[in-house]
C-alpha cells in the first residue's frame, strides 16, 4: 500500500490510529492501494472544519472512509442515545454519523472536481481496534458491514474488511434500493483522486525518497523485534538488555498492549523520565497506566513507606497491578524503589509478571551502580540481549562509538545515506549564528519545527537554546506543545525518545559526559549536529581515545 503521508506525524496521540497504520504499513498484498491519513476536510458537510482518520482508494472497487475509535470501551446508554466511547465524555453525535459525514464530505469534494467519481462506490467504516462492539447491530443509523471491531480485526486482515464493506454497500444500493451498479475504481480513477485529495493533507516538502527509506527500515526492525517477543512471551519475567537504539522502548510498548488484551486490565508501566513518560502513555492510550516513579510515590502517598502501602494493599484500597513494565530500570530499580515496586504488582517482583529493561553500561546516568540486590533480583529473569542498533545510520553510530569510547552493539542494521554528523567549533557568540545557520540548513533538506530537537548537556534554562540572544529563532521548551516551534531540553531528560534531527549543545558537562554524549548522539534517526563553544575541553574529553 501507498501511504500518504509515509510515516505518523508525531502530533499524532490516538493509539488506535496508530494501530490502523501499523497494519496498513504492514500489508503487502495490496501495492496499488492508495491510503490517505488524517485527511483535513475544510469543507466539512456539518462542521466547518474536520478530518477524516483514513481514506483508502481501491483499485477495482471503491472508496472507503475509516473512522477509528482506539477505546477500550464502547457502549451506547439505551435511555439517551448517548455514546459512551472509554473515559470520553458522552457524546450525542454517533461515531457512524461522524464516518458518514467525512465520507460525503470527501465524494463532494471529489465530484466538484469531476463530476464522474461520483459513480464510483463510496462507503465508511468505523473500526474499534481494541473493544469489542456489543451495541445492536439491527440500529437503523449504520450497516453491520460498516463495523469492524477487535473481535473482527483478529478473524481476517483489515484490507478484507475493507473491501467486504464495499460489496455489500454495492449489494445494498443495486438490490435494496434499486440504484445503478456503481463503476469499479480504475487506476486512473484512482491516481486523479490521490491528486484531488492529498493537497488536503499539507505535506511539507520533504525528500520522500530518503523519508520512504528511513520508515520502511524502522517498521522491518520493529517487526523482527516483535518476532522475537514472541519467542519469549510465555515467561513471566523478562529482562530485555542493551545499549540505545536497540528497541528497548518499542518491545515494552507492544509487550504493554499484549498484557491488556490477555489480562482484560491495563498493566503499569513504569519509567524515570516525564517526557518518556508523556511519550509511553500517548502511545499507549487507555491500553496502561503510565507513570514515572516520583509520580506514583506522590500519587500513592508513600509517606509511610512499603509498610503503609502494604496495610493500604490489605485493606482492599490500593490494588496491585497483575503486570508491571519497567523502562529505564538502571534509573529505577535502587532497592528503595524495588521494595515499593514489589507491592505494585501480583505476586511481587519474584514471582509476579514483571518486564524490564535496562542498560546498566551505557545510560545510567543518575545511579552510581546498581545494587547488589537488584542484580540478584534480577538475575533470575529470562534475559534477552539486544546487540543491534536499529535507530541511528550508521556514521551516526560510529560518531557516537568514536566520541564516547563505548562500543555497544555489534551491528547498526540500516542503510549508509552518506550523510555524517556534523561538528561546528567556534567561540560562544558564533553559536547563535551557528545553530541559526543550522536550523536552516535541516529546514531545507525538509526537516520541520516538530522534526528537530536541540538538547543541551546542563540544564535547559542555562543552555544556548534559551539564552535572550537568541530569540529570534522562536524555541521553545521541550514540554510546551507546538507543531511550528523548534523545540529544546536536556540530553538527561529527552534520555529513551528519538527524533529525526538532534542539535547538542553545552557539551562536555557533568561527572559523566562520555555517557551523556552516546545518549544525545544516539536519539537521531536521521541528522546529528553537535555546536562546540569550547574546543579544546571538547578535543580533551571526547578525542582523546581517538588520537
């Protein structure tokens, strides 16, 4: 299939949305397909702006507008009509209704530009990837073939769905309603409706051939890592270890979304940082419960320590998890922690389901060494050993070999584009221009605002990318929502995220800097620019391995 844009915009925060993507993104039975994602319709039949969530041109049939609805739960009250979609507030306005209007909305627009796709065959979808749809389905307001629920997405692939839909739209209109039999969508049909409607979307001019090549890579790692979960899947404590860049993060996340499809709860999911706490719980939705371990202390009230949780445990108000994911388990493991954590799940961290994952040797940033009863505990998890860098291109990762000293994986499995990371010296006031001159110089390659990062080795009010000279290039803090904005923070804090283009700056700094330097390389997956203000102290602690 050809999907349009190639790759998930990064605002994107629907866990369903990202689940139908996936699985389009996976199909490879259907090359002439045409899938548009997050279509802007501006002129909407009853809003005045909206979008539809995906619209899928099929060669030889029709048109499809799908609707997702990534909730765990879906109910309509029998006394209000009302929809009751997880913990949305209820809505009047159905989800079959909203498919609809985006579906006529996009034939009007079709048709205002040539009147003869308006013969083609239109139907909508809405698919419920995660719950399975229990409201009636005699309900005069939709068609039982315009549903696709969990329970069906598991029976046959979403393309088949797809097309039944179609058929018996087809069916209905020429036998029920006595219509003319619709055109089948040639490729011409369909290239003109790419054409009509991808403007819609607002695309930035990006190079789709280097873009097209970096995602397909991703997805192919991604899937091999999920082969191997399910080799390992059926052991109740697992201990994913390796170095960044080795898909630490994505096995938790899928392994988080396994355990609330078999355990019918959502598991906890632990980590050190807030944004990559931010990250797990906007790609995990309703499907877990994230938080970092400062958070859950606060939020659970440990003032009176294991022993207080352990009375609220008995006494039915505090309710232990039946699976516990942890990321960044070197930050998060110290034996403080581990005695609240093993009332935090059935069965402990013993004998419960526990998944962690770490990476003692080259991101432990915060901890000295792991406890020796950590280590203890956690050897008698099923371990499973990550060699491969799957995130960096290669010159990226042999940057980041060269200036940290370290050497954490045996091979980086994408493909060489020739393009390497690039080192500006200069005095502390030619950075302005410098990182000005830069940001330029990615926007012109196709790099947006939400495409770049800069990340600094102190903390963000005291880095470059926050001092008053420089306010005319417009950033703004990591945490501060914005599509537009280029936006800056610490290596320490953006520690298990990535981003195509990473800008570091303020480097060396702290007790440890050739580790704080492997973990702000090694969160590009495309562009690395490093802006060095003070050479000679950068040569000293970076270089002198090299040399």
């Amino acid at each position: 299939m050809k999907l349009i844009p190639i790759s998930l915009p990064p605002q994107t925060v629907s866990l369903g949305e990202k689940e139908i993507f996936l699985r389009f993104q996976a199909d490879r039975r259907h090359p002439d397909w045409v899938v548009l994602h997050s279509l802007d319709l501006a002129e909407h039949v009853r809003l005045q702006r909206s979008e539809a969530d995906f619209v899928v041109l099929i060669p030889g049939h029709g048109i499809v507008v799908v609707e997702v609805k990534g909730h765990a739960l879906v109910r309509r009250d029998a006394h209000t009509g009302q929809w009751c979609l997880g913990q949305d507030p209820p809505r009047s306005r159905s989800p079959f209704r909203q498919a609809s209007d985006a579906m006529f909305a996009v034939r009007e627009r079709l048709v205002r530009h040539h009147h003869r796709l308006g013969a083609l065959q239109f139907e909508s979808v809405v698919v419920f990837p995660f719950a399975d749809f229990r409201v009636d389905h005699d309900s005069s307001e939709w068609h039982h073939w315009q549903v696709v629920d969990r329970q069906e997405l598991n029976a046959r692939p979403l393309a088949d769905c797809l097309v039944h839909a179609l058929h018996c739209a087809q069916r209905d209109a020429v036998e029920r309603r006595g219509r003319a039999l619709p055109r089948s969508m040639s490729a011409e049909d369909c290239e003109e409706a790419r054409s009509v409607l991808r403007p819609q979307i607002g695309e930035a001019p990006l190079d789709r051939t280097r873009t097209q090549r970096r995602e397909e890579e991703l997805a192919q790692w991604t899937g091999d890592l999920t082969t191997l979960l399910d080799a390992v899947w059926s052991n109740d404590r697992l201990l994913l270890r390796g170095g960044p860049g080795t898909g630490k993060t994505g096995l938790l996340i899928e392994a988080a979304r396994r355990a609330f499809l078999e355990d019918g709860s959502p598991p906890l999911v632990l980590c050190f940082n807030r944004l990559l706490a931010t990250s797990l719980q906007g790609a995990l939705g309703e499907c877990a419960q994230v938080s970092t371990l400062n958070a859950l202390v606060s939020q659970l009230d440990f003032a009176a320590g294991a022993r207080g949780l352990a009375a609220r445990r008995a006494s039915g108000e505090f309710r232990p998890a039946q699976t516990l994911i942890i990321d960044e388990a070197q930050d998060v493991m110290h034996p403080d922690a581990c005695e609240v954590l093993n009332l935090c799940v059935e069965g402990g961290l013993q004998a419960g389901r526990v998944l962690a994952a770490l990476d003692v040797d080259h991101q432990n940033l915060r901890c000295e060494a792991t406890s020796l009863s950590t280590q203890t505990l956690l050897s008698s998890y099923v371990s499973v050993d990550l060699w491969n860098n799957r995130r960096n291109l290669p010159r990226i990762s042999a940057t980041a070999e060269l200036y940290s000293g370290f050497r954490p994986w045996r091979h980086t499995l994408r493909a060489d584009d020739g393009v390497r990371a690039r080192t500006h010296y200069g005095a502390r006031l030619d950075m302005i221009r410098i990182l000005g001159e830069t940001l330029t110089a990615l926007h012109s390659e196709g790099f947006g605002p939400q495409d770049i990062v800069i990340l600094s080795g102190c903390r963000p009010p005291d880095s470059l990318a926050a001092s008053p000279e420089i306010q005319e290039l417009r950033l703004i803090p990591y945490d501060v929502p914005s599509t537009n904005q280029v936006r800056y923070t610490s290596i320490h804090a953006f520690k298990g995220l990535e981003a195509p283009a990473v800008i570091l700056t303020d480097l060396p700094h702290g007790p440890d800097p050739q580790r704080l330097m492997l973990v702000g390389l090694t969160r590009s997956t495309a562009r690395v620019h490093l802006l060095v203000d003070r050479p000679e102290p950068f040569r000293q602690q970076y270089l002198r391995s090299a040399t």
